[in-house]
C-alpha cells in the first residue's frame, strides 16, 4: 500500500505543528491528501512555519498546549493518527529547567496517550531522541542497548518512551516511538538553544566566527528532515505496535569536520573556528545503528550530510532571497 492510499482522507494530528519537524511533516502530510489538525503553544513553533499549510482546506490550526487534558480531549475526536513531535527541545535548557522539562514532556505524553485510549486514535507515533543512550561508549547506538540518559531531557525522551511502551501493553494502543538522531534542516531555528547546525549557518550568513564547545572531536549523526519526514511516513503504514525505532542517518562526522564542511560549502574559509569549554549534558559520540528501521519500516535515507547541507542551503537562499554562493 503506498502512501498516498495510506493518508488519503485520513484526519492527523500534529503536536509541535509550527515548530521546525512538525512543521515539514504538516506540509508534506497535506500534499498526500491528509486533513492534518496542527497544534502548537507558539513557545519555540512560528506561525510564519505553517504560512502555505494555512491555506490549505485541509488543515486546522490551533493554539494550545500538550498539558490541557480537556483540550487534547476536545481536538483528537474524529482523529485518527497522532504525530506528537511537541516538546521541551533543548538539552542545555533542560538542565537549567528540569522541571519544566518533565511537565511538557512526560505529563504531555500522558495526556496524549489518556486522549488517544477515550477516542480510540488509530496509532501514534512519538518524537523521541538518541539523547536517551547518554554517552555510553559502544557505538553505534542500537535501540536494545543500555540507556542511561546524561541530561534531564534524555531522562525525560525514556521515560516517554517508557509510557508508549506500556500503553500498547496494557491498553492495546498502536504506538511507535522514534529515536531521532541530531535533525537538521530548513526552519530550524537558529537560537543559543538550537541545533548546531542552524547556529552555525546563522554565524556563516553574518560573517561571524563558529564555536565549537570542548575539542570538536566528538561526532554526531546529523540527519536530514526530508529522511526524518519519510520515516514518519512509513511508521504510519507499518505493523510494529511498540516498537522504539532509530531513525539517523547512519554516518557519524565529527563537529570539527562539520565545521570545515560548512566553511568549504558556502565558501567561508576566511571564518575561524573557535573552541570553548564542553556543556554539561552533551554526548561525546552519537551514531546509530539503523537496521532495524530498515527492516521494519522500509527506512533508508536518501541524503548524507553533504547532500542535506547543500539541499538546505539552496532553500535557505531561495526562502530568503540572499546571496550565497553555495559550492557544490
């Protein structure tokens, strides 16, 4: 069944719609002919992120929050699939704010799976994160490995995850919950809070320095949206109730790599890198192991961090309209 036939008049929720994955899954959701209800409490998401969604027929925005119980109750009754990607996004954040942290995430999986089970919701599918294997030095990350998560927000992506677990158990509930592995891409924000990528494009754009925190040597699996966009596509049509799947990239760079990658892309050699002291909360190494979402959704990434960065850059300076010589 291909996915068009899945999403064809199908009614989806969309938690964290105007931030920067939700926002790419509500576009292309709609394309496939989905009645796609974003939400969003506006905290982190843009309503400038859902511009052209908004003039689709198809979709309904509405402001408001994961924590009101009585409200999810309200939107999700004649829904039939949740993507829940709304959340407390940042790791520093969270360790500054570890409460604040648990109530969005954990109270808000909750509510989200207590709302699914009295409307019978057909399946949902939930934005988790590698932060949950915590800097354990076996590499790469597969999904049955220990996790001992190193942040208040790795703790609060397990615990989710943990409660997706146990409402397909007790309950019967359909539910997936997918690792995401450093997502980068068009509309991410480019914040003190935000992905690395986004920072730095911002500095490259305003002639300013990069910073690296601690010695760049450390590695992510940088993972581009459109991959992260598809995989949640195929866990929508597959048959794996509670099941945890890694969806990266599967192709680990290390910052200081990336750094060079960035400056020789958009011609930038005269940009230094500067390094700082490391963040507490940061992972040394990140890289998964993604046979699983191979075999169970059909998963296989179509860009490296090469090719995301290039496609990235061109919808940035269209998006835009600035000049920047891109080399490819």
């Amino acid at each position: 069944m291909d996915q068009e036939s899945i999403f064809e008049n199908k009614t989806v929720l969309v938690t964290g719609a105007a931030g920067f994955i939700g926002s790419n899954l509500v576009d292309r959701l709609l394309k496939l002919g989905a009645r796609v209800i974003g939400l969003d409490n506006l905290f982190n998401g843009r309503l400038s992120n859902v511009k052209d969604a908004r003039k689709s027929q198809r979709f309904i925005f509405h402001k408001g929050d994961v924590r009101d119980f009585n409200f999810l109750l309200d939107i999700t009754q004649d829904v039939d699939i949740i993507y829940h990607e709304a959340a407390f996004t940042s790791v520093p954040q969270s360790v500054k704010m570890p409460s604040s942290c648990n109530d969005v995430n954990v109270n808000g999986i909750l509510n989200i799976l207590n709302a699914s089970l009295k409307n019978e919701i057909e399946k949902v599918i939930f934005a988790s994160s590698s932060s949950v294997y915590g800097d354990t030095p076996t590499l790469p990350k597969k999904e049955d490995m220990k996790r001992i998560p190193i942040s208040p927000y790795g703790v609060s992506k397990l615990a989710c995850e943990a409660y997706m677990q146990t409402y397909n158990h007790v309950y019967g509930l359909d539910t997936i919950a997918l690792r995401y592995f450093n997502v980068f891409g068009p509309r991410q924000k480019d914040s003190t809070y935000s992905g690395v990528i986004a920072i730095w494009l911002g500095n490259i754009l305003r002639d300013e320095n990069l910073t690296i925190f601690g010695d760049g040597k450390n590695s992510r699996d940088f993972t581009y949206i459109k991959d992260v966009v598809q995989a949640n596509l195929l866990a929508a049509k597959s048959d794996s109730p509670g099941e945890i799947i890694n969806i990266g990239a599967g192709n680990p760079i290390s910052l200081n790599d990336l750094a060079d990658l960035m400056l020789k892309i958009t011609n930038k050699r005269n940009l230094k890198i500067n390094h700082t002291d490391p963040r507490p909360g940061d992972i040394i190494h990140s890289f998964a192991d993604i046979s699983k979402a191979k075999r169970l959704l059909g998963f296989n990434p179509k860009y490296n961090q090469e090719e995301g960065l290039i496609d990235y850059l061109e919808w940035y300076k269209k998006q835009y309209s600035i000049n920047l010589d891109i080399n490819k």
